[in-house]
C-alpha cells in the first residue's frame, strides 16, 4: 500500500502535488487548528469536566476530525491504484466531508475567534473595586473601573467633600478600558468623586482597627437568565448599602452566559447605582468565562492598573484580616500551578493568630445531588487539592456559590459556607432528588430562599449571620479564631 502511494506521489508534477496537498490539509489544518484553540479558551476544561451536553458535542467534533484524517488516507490510496498519475481531486466524497470540515472550522472560528470584539452596544456603568495588597493606613487601594464602546480620554474628579477639591486624574491616552486608580486613603472617610461631567458618587473607607470588619457576601446572580428574582438582589443590594458595610464580595455566576456582552451589559447597569458606592469584589465564576466570557471580564473587573497585580486572583489585607480571592470556577481545573505558587507563597508568612478567608466561586463541601451526571456535593478534588493546605495553614473561614443555596459545614475546624442566593433560581432540595447526599460536615442547610451572608470580624470573634433580602436573620454561627 505504502509503495503504491509512494509511487503515485512520484508521478505527480509538482503543480498538482501542491494543488493536491493544499485541497486536503488546509481544511485538515483549519480543523484540528480549531480544536486546538477551544481547548485554550479559559475556562474550558472545566466546561467539558462538568457538562455532559459539551462534552459530547466535543467528542462528536474530535471524531470528525480523525475521519478527516482516516479519509485522506483512505483517498490517497484509492487514487493511487486507479491510475493516480491523472487523478488531481479528491473523490466526491471526500470532497463533502472536507467541506463539511472547511465549513465547520470557518464557522467556529468566526464565532469564537471573535466573541471579544461582539460588545454590546453602549457603555459600561462604573465600579467601585477594592484592590488587592494592605494599602497606606491599612485601608486598601480601590479603582473605579468602566468601559467606553468608544476609545476616549476620561477624566477623574474626586475629594473629601462635593466640591472634588483633591487633584484631578486624567488618562494619559485613549481606551475602551478605564480603571482610576484613588490610593492613600484615609480610614472611615468619605470620599466623592465624578467621572468627566457624569453622576456625583460616594463611598466610605472601613476603619483601620485591628481584626475588625464587616462584609456583605452572596453569588449566583446570574444575569442574561430568565429564572430569576431581580426582587430579591434589589432588596439585597439595598440593605447592603444601608448598613454600611466594608466591602461587598460577589462570588461569581454574574452572567448567564459570559460570552454574550450583553449580559455584562444588563448586570453592570443593574449593579453600578450600588456598587459604585461600596468596595467591591467580584470574583470570577464558571459562568462568566463561558466560551471566552473572561476576556469580558478581565476588561470590567481587573484593570491593568499595577504590571504585577495578579489579575484573576487576590490578596486583600483589611486591618490584618487575610482575604484570598482565587479562580476557582467549576472546582481545581482553573487552579494553575502558577496560582497555585502564589497562594502558597502568600500564606506561608502568615500565622496561625491570623484571621484567614478564602473565597472563590466552586463549593468545596456541600450538599447537592447529580447535575448532568456529575455529583454536585462534596467536590472531593478541591477537597483534596485544599484540605490538607487549609488545615496547615489554620484558614478559618472559606465561601463559595455556585450551588445555589445556603449552607454552612465544619470540617476539620475550617467553617465552610455556601451563598448561592444573589437573585439567580434557587436549587431544588437535594432530600427530594432521586440521587442526592448531605454535604460532610453540614450544620444547616437552606434552600428556596435567596439572600447574604454578613460576616463581622471582632477580634478573636467571627459571627456569620445569613440575612433574607429584606434583612432578617435566617442562622447565625460564631467562630472564634
Ligand atoms: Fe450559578
Ligand atoms: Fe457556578
């Protein structure tokens, strides 16, 4: 076989050899071209981990691909025993699937190759973001972030009172993205600012008091998606702004679909009358990355304000309190060995006194039952990944989303909590699923009801209190470090 197609390439003019190759690789290079760069689209592998319905039309996809390459040596073989020296085509055939292959390559890369330029028309409204690092005064460095659909020049007014008295800053050069950097803040202060002649805002720094703060946490609000109880994120929102607390944690799933602009258009718009107003942090979730969402995000949420500043991933020091923020999507696949480096670099200084929070979007311990044939309960990956490193380096409290409910587990000493409840569905009750099991070390379990979690640290003391929208108590627990 191998001697006929050797002989048969032999009698080919160089023309047609060329003419030959390029009719079959080109479709073969641009498809296999094409695999190769969904599986580099952040956020993918966990994509194909977690939902069945992806990984089978993955699958489909990849077999294409080894039939294309079974074909053309099908093809080349078949020409070279039917007197290959006048056969310059491939076979009809051939020819429908290598289409088929050009067709389907073309349009995956046309789609995804180009989701960062599909931007929603308008521009983005402001956020305020809390910065990673201590900051002068203990009060950490914030940005006010926005994206322009047009490339401008924005200018920054701010100061301690309406009238903006502190130097002004101006951009140096035209962007789309725009992160103002206001650092050397002093602690429980006002500060006002404007961008150009736009809206007046306002927003108070936390005291600077040793092991003391406040922070509002919830997750899963799901923007772009049809079941949902906007309601409930107002009410939220509201009384997170009202008692005045440090910093609002949003723990991922902002979207429905990050690869469609428009849903960071509606949550941006929706969320920036309060978030404008408060230290923000929202933390990147499986959801938000969907097939190319986290370039969207990288412009919205981590502007490239300092060259070293990790951008999907922080250290917030807030009065000794450690907060570590990390991209942690579907579970471990987005935990990087070079995320991983920095984590453990940035707790082995730290002591065992210290007040230590992890915070990330994938639950660790949880109850859940089976989505898409995968169990939603206890992550035993990230328990493995983490456990051992948490218990090490005595991390007190992690929260996560993703499962949207309420729940807090003890295991090993660490309290773990779930804040599935911005305003996206809730989950079913995982007592009526066919398939489903308690989380390991559960000590309340809450569904059906959307709402945050408040978390006051005083001193030795934490108290973890889950609030309703409207502001009532649905559990406390206290932790004392
Ligand atoms: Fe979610
Ligand atoms: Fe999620």
């Amino acid at each position: 076989m191998f001697l006929k197609v050797k002989t048969y390439f032999k009698n080919l003019t160089t023309k047609q050899l060329i003419f030959r190759l390029c009719l079959l690789i080109i479709p073969i290079v641009l498809y296999t071209g094409f695999i190769i760069f969904i599986f580099s689209i952040p956020g993918f592998k966990g994509l194909i981990m977690w939902a069945d319905w992806v990984r089978e039309y993955v699958i489909y996809i990849i077999l294409f691909d080894v039939l294309l390459f079974v074909l053309i040596l099908v093809d080349f073989f078949v020409a070279s025993v039917k007197k290959a020296e006048i056969k310059r085509l491939p076979s009809i055939v051939m020819t429908v699937f290598l289409t088929l292959g050009l067709v389907i390559s073309m349009g995956g890369w046309g789609y995804f190759g180009t989701i960062p330029l599909q931007r929603a028309v308008g521009d983005k409204a402001p956020q305020l973001l809390i910065l990673d690092g201590v900051g002068a005064n203990n009060v950490p460095n914030m940005a006010v972030s926005f994206y322009t659909h047009d490339r401008t020049t924005k200018t920054l007014y701010w100061g301690l009172t309406p009238s903006l008295e502190l130097p002004e800053k101006v951009e140096s050069r035209a962007s789309k993205t725009h992160g103002f950097l206001l650092d050397i803040l002093e602690p429980n202060t006002t500060y006002f600012y404007k961008i150009n002649e736009g809206i007046m805002y306002n927003f108070t720094t936390p005291v600077n008091t040793p092991n003391y703060a406040r922070f509002a946490i919830s997750s899963d609000l799901h923007f772009g998606a049809d079941d949902v109880n906007r309601t409930a994120t107002q009410g939220i929102l509201e009384n997170i702004i009202a008692h005045k607390y440090d910093i609002l944690f949003n723990l991922g799933d902002m979207v429905e679909y990050g690869m469609f602009d428009g849903h960071y258009k509606e949550a941006m718009d929706y969320m920036s009358p309060y978030v404008s107003s408060i230290p923000y942090r929202p933390v990147i979730g499986n959801h938000d990355t969907f097939f190319g969402g986290k370039t969207f995000w990288r412009d919205y949420f981590s502007p490239e304000l300092l060259p070293d500043t990790p951008r999907d991933y922080f250290h917030i020091n807030l009065n000794g309190i450690h907060v570590f923020v990390l991209d942690l999507e579907w579970g471990t696949e987005t935990y990087t060995r070079a995320q991983q480096k920095w984590f453990e670099s940035e707790l082995s200084p730290l002591s065992d006194d210290d007040w230590i929070l992890v915070m990330n979007h994938a639950m660790y311990y949880s109850s859940g039952y089976f989505v898409d044939g995968e169990q939603w309960w206890d992550n035993e990956a990230m328990i493995t990944e983490f456990e051992d490193l948490f218990i090490e380096h005595d991390v007190d409290l992690v929260f996560s989303g993703h499962n949207h409910h309420m729940e807090t587990l003890n295991n090993s000493g660490i309290v773990y909590n779930i804040i599935g409840a911005f305003g996206g569905h809730m989950d079913p009750d995982y007592h009526n699923k066919t398939v489903g099991q308690e989380g390991t070390g559960s000590l309340w379990y809450l569904t059906g009801q959307h709402g945050y979690l408040d978390v006051e640290i005083n001193g030795t003391i934490a108290t973890i209190t889950f609030r309703t929208p409207e502001y009532t108590i649905l559990q406390t627990f206290i932790v004392v470090e």
